[in-house]
C-alpha cells in the first residue's frame, strides 16, 4: 500500500505533482454531485470527458462555422475545411506523428480494429495465417480477429500473463513463428492497468518482418506516445 501511495502521488496534486483541483476546472462536468460526493470520472478510454475549450469550440462550429468539409468552395465549407484540418495536425504534434496524412478520423478504436481487420485483413490474410494476440486485449481487438478465423480459416495465438499480470515475454517470442503476419496488442490494459512493453514488442516483430496494430485507448490517455520513436504499424 505504500509503494502504491508513492506510485499514485504525482497524480493528486502532492508534491512534484499537478494541481488536480485545477485540472478539474478546465471539465464543466466534474463540478457535479454524484451520490453526496463531487464527481470522478475515470472511463476516459471509453468516452473522454470535454474541457471547457473543447465544448466551446463544438459550440462555435455549430452556431457559426458549420458547413461540409472538403466538399464546397463557399466561405463557410472553406473556414470549416481549414478547422477541420487544423485539428488533424494538432493530433500529430500531439503523438509525433511524421505526416498529417497519417492522422485518419474513425467515431472510434472499436471502428478502426474493425477497419483493419476488415480491409488489410481480407485482402491479406489467408488460411492457416497466424494472428497474436494477448490476454490482455480489450474485446474489440478480439472479435474482429475471430471473425476474420471463422470467415477466412486463420489461426488466433494467444500470450499469457502471469500471476502479476504481465505479459510472459518469453511466450511471446516462442509464438512469432513463419505463419504470423500480424502482432495486435494493447499498450495498456483496460482492465488491469499493466502497462505492456510496446516497444519491445514491436521491435521483436519487426526483427521478423511482422507488422504490428496497437491498441492505444488506455494509454493516450495517461502518458506520452510518440509513434514515431515506437515505429508501431
């Protein structure tokens, strides 16, 4: 309990950490009363709470800028276009991104998996084709990988986790086989709070020439990510 007070402290306004009371300022919600005790929200990689800034400028795209985007040449599709885009690059400064391009917009991680499952995986997977997985995967970055098995014959591998709940490294590594085509892995888990070694495991995947898809919901939400130092697929 004490090592987990020492971990947590940077986090609740104590020394050497942030002012929370001031960071929940910036979130209109969070001035609520939920069950005689203010409210504290913490599904963040579920549904992100908006700050002040984010809900005034949804408000002022709806009452003053709203018009298609990339497909008028009239003012307001114009003023739109440019938000639209600005926003894009804010998102790649925000993960180190290394092109604008880079940055696609889905309503959502559970889409995006699905996405990738559906277009590169049934272009590019075939029979007896491995996918590795974890025991620690969310279940949108489960099911569309199980459907892909039962429409298309692949083979799901999965890591183990031990008593800690981490990821048995050396499993891992003993599932890369000539088959695996794909890693897809969380960078954090949404159940268990482990923090995977993302890093290393792309850079064993990579050694083989086996792309890898991070599910990154938990962790955006708690550290840095830089993608580009990650080199993640």
């Amino acid at each position: 309990m004490n090592q987990m007070t020492r971990t947590i402290a940077p986090t609740l306004g104590l020394p050497g950490g942030y002012d929370v009371h001031k960071v929940r300022e910036d979130f209109p919600i969070l001035s609520r009363t939920v069950y005689n005790h203010p409210l504290v929200y913490l599904d963040s990689a579920a549904s992100a709470q908006k700050p002040k800034a984010v809900i005034e400028a949804m408000r002022r795209c709806m009452e003053e800028e709203y018009a298609n985007v990339h497909r008028g040449v009239h003012y307001l599709s114009a003023r739109t276009t440019d938000r639209f885009e600005q926003a894009r690059e804010c998102v790649r400064c925000f993960i180190n991104a290394r092109s604008s391009k880079e940055i696609v917009y889905t309503r959502g991680a559970t889409e995006a998996v699905n996405l990738v499952a559906a277009s590169w995986g049934r272009k590019f997977l075939k029979e007896g084709d491995e996918v590795v997985l974890t025991e620690l995967e969310h279940h949108a970055n489960i099911v569309p990988w199980q459907m892909l098995r039962a429409e298309k014959g692949i083979v799901l591998k999965v890591v183990p986790i031990n008593d800690a709940g981490e990821l048995m490294m050396e499993e891992f590594e003993k599932l890369l086989s000539e088959r695996t085509r794909l890693v897809a892995v969380s960078h954090m888990s949404n159940a268990l709070g482990t923090v995977n070694p993302i890093g290393t495991i792309i850079d064993m995947a990579h050694a083989r020439g086996i792309p890898v898809l991070v599910d990154g919901c938990q962790a955006i939400t708690h550290q840095p990510v830089d993608v580009t130092a990650l080199d993640v697929d």
